[in-house]
C-alpha cells in the first residue's frame, strides 16, 4: 500500500536535494536528523566541500543554515566564500587589490551581488567550546533565526575535542563518540540535516605506499561511520591516479 501511495503521490526526493544529481539519486538528498560525514588529511579539501554543499543547498532550498567551524574564523571563510562565487583569488580579495586589477575588479562588481544570496548562512567559530556550548549555540540559534518545525541545515567541522575532558577513565575516543552521539541527537532535535567533517590518520595519506580508502584511516574513533547515513573519503589524487584518469577526471577522488 505504501508504494502505490507513492507510486500515485511521487515527489522529487525524500530530504533537501543537493546541487548534486548523482547524490540525490544515491542518497535521497540531506534528510533531517540525520548524519553526513566526509573525511580526509589537513589541506586536501574537506572544509570547501562542507561549504560548497551547505551553501547551494540552504539558497537552493532558501533554509537557513548553523555552520560551526572549529578551526576557521568567520572572516577567513567569508573571503574563501567570496573567492569561491567571484572565481578571484582569496590573495587579491584579502588585500584588496582585485580593484586594482583590469581582469578582476569588472568580474568582482559583477559577482558580488551574489554574495547576497548567502545572508541565511551562520557561521560561528567553536574552537574552544565544548559539546554542550556546541548545542547551546545552536538550540538558540534555532529558536532565534529558524522558528519551531521549520526546515534547516547544520554542520561542524571537525570533529576532534574542543574542550572536552578526558580521563584514565575515559578515553579520548570514548569521548568523541559520545560527541558525535550528543551531535547526532542534536540533529535529531532540530529535525536538521548535519553534515560533518573528520581527519584521517596517515594512512589515508599514502606516502611510501597508496592511501588506505577505508574506516581504517579514520583518525581517532571509528564511531563516526555508525552514525552516519553517509560516509566518505576525500582526498587528492596520487600521481599515478592522475595519470591514469586524466586531467578532465579532476584532481580529487570521493
């Protein structure tokens, strides 16, 4: 009965469609209280892409969007989000010089219009905070900006202790699996897709040898996968991957 109910009342997707075709159709889009990971090595990436998809998503859907951000200042991310709408290098951005530039002071003025689009993306930079202010934060922001039953997106980036108390007792894995447990409850509450980030231990590195593409090089716990709904490596290509796969293929493998 329930299929040909649906069968007769078809819809789009499940959750939040991402600007994302291939994931949609994989995954259902974002649906609310659940868990959406991506993991991978300092500097290979993961940060654009927790923004990328939150960003097109939240203005696809016009939701708003808690971007909790353990490493990154507001300010840095405003002018990688500026660079990433406008094309112009983060440098000239930061400095200024983009005005100074024939090329790109005609393509900024053009782009920054755009920027406008974004006014429903908080971005609050958690580095010290624990859990419980983590949910604090975001339970007022809730309440504040969202309104009761209304849709939303969330994120964290990364995940690793920021202020929380380990022991003899309690080690520091046991304590970040209670906190991707308190996080995914806090999703659950906020009735809020979470899309998280994570590192990898040197083994999703390579080096000597080729990266290790499973749970293995999760870094510090490997809770995180029994929570998520998704779960994914990313990280860049190693040379012979590139060779092979060619320039058009990219630079990054998932």
């Amino acid at each position: 009965d329930l299929i040909e109910d649906r069968r007769n009342n078809p819809v789009e997707t499940v959750g939040l469609a991402t600007p994302w075709s291939e994931f949609n159709y994989q995954y259902g889009g974002l649906r609310e209280g659940n868990i959406y990971s991506v993991c991978s090595r300092a500097g290979h990436g993961k940060t654009t892409w927790i923004n990328e998809l939150c960003l097109k998503t939240a203005f696809k859907h016009k939701i708003p969007c808690l971007m909790l951000d353990t490493e990154v200042e507001t300010i840095d991310i405003q002018f990688r989000m500026a660079a990433a709408v406008t094309g112009c290098p983060v440098y000239l951005l930061e400095t200024g010089k983009w005005a100074r530039s024939e090329r790109w002071e005609p393509i900024v003025r053009a782009k920054l219009p755009e920027l406008k689009k974004y006014e429903g993306i908080k971005h609050v930079h958690v580095a010290n905070k624990d859990v419980n202010q983590i949910s604090a934060i975001a339970r007022r922001w809730y309440m504040r900006d969202v309104g009761r039953g209304n849709p939303c997106m969330l994120a964290y980036d990364y995940i690793k202790l920021t202020g929380e108390k380990v022991s003899e007792h309690f080690k520091e894995y046991q304590v970040l699996s209670k906190k991707i447990d308190t996080l995914h409850q806090l999703a659950k509450e906020l009735h809020a897709p979470l899309i998280v980030a994570m590192q990898l231990n040197k083994k999703g590195e390579g080096g000597r040898y080729a990266p290790v593409d499973d749970s293995s090089a999760f870094a510090a716990t490997d809770s995180l996968q029994s929570f998520s709904t998704f779960t994914a490596i990313f990280r860049r290509k190693t040379n012979e991957e590139f060779a092979l796969d060619g320039e058009e293929a990219g630079t990054h493998k998932m």
